[in-house]
C-alpha cells in the first residue's frame, strides 16, 4: 500500500511511504509520525530582504520559520523553542 502525503510537508513535494508486510504496525506509525512532522527553521540574518526572502521561501516550501534580525533575538528563541535547523550568515 502506497500513502501520499501532501506537499508542503517537510520541504518535500510528496513523500510516499511503503507499507511492508516485514514492518509491522508499529514500524510504520513511527515513520509516518516523523515525517509528518514540520521541520522548524531558525533563520538569523541583520539584512532585511535576505531574512525575509529566507522565511517566505522556507514558508512555501513547508518550513515552520522563526526569524530573528540579530544574535540576541535568536538567543531568546532558542531558549524558548525547538529548531531542527538554524540557518544565519
């Protein structure tokens, strides 16, 4: 059995996750449960349009973004929130 996720999901147009008779439930309920996951991004950058150009494509790729235009404002979301990327300049 093949399952389609929809695009938008962890940067990725469609991810198809092949259900194997060997897998058993549990394998595949964890697989699905991560993928199906939003990776979050934390971009740093002090240039306006570079930041913003980041975040939107990011955004329309399926990326949860946080922005932040210095270290102290990224400081105070890493103290706070979980990032699986942090991308900065």
């Amino acid at each position: 059995m093949i399952r389609e996720l929809p695009r938008g999901i962890a940067g990725r147009d469609v991810f198809k996750i092949a259900q194997y008779s060997d897998w058993g439930q549990g394998r595949l309920q964890v697989v699905t449960r991560f993928l199906m996951t939003t990776p979050r991004v934390l971009v740093v950058d002090d240039d306006d349009a570079v930041r913003i150009m980041l975040q939107e494509g990011l955004q329309r790729d399926g990326f949860e973004v946080v922005a932040a235009a210095n270290v102290s404002d990224a400081l105070k979301h890493i103290a706070t929130e979980k990032f699986d990327v942090l991308l900065s300049d």
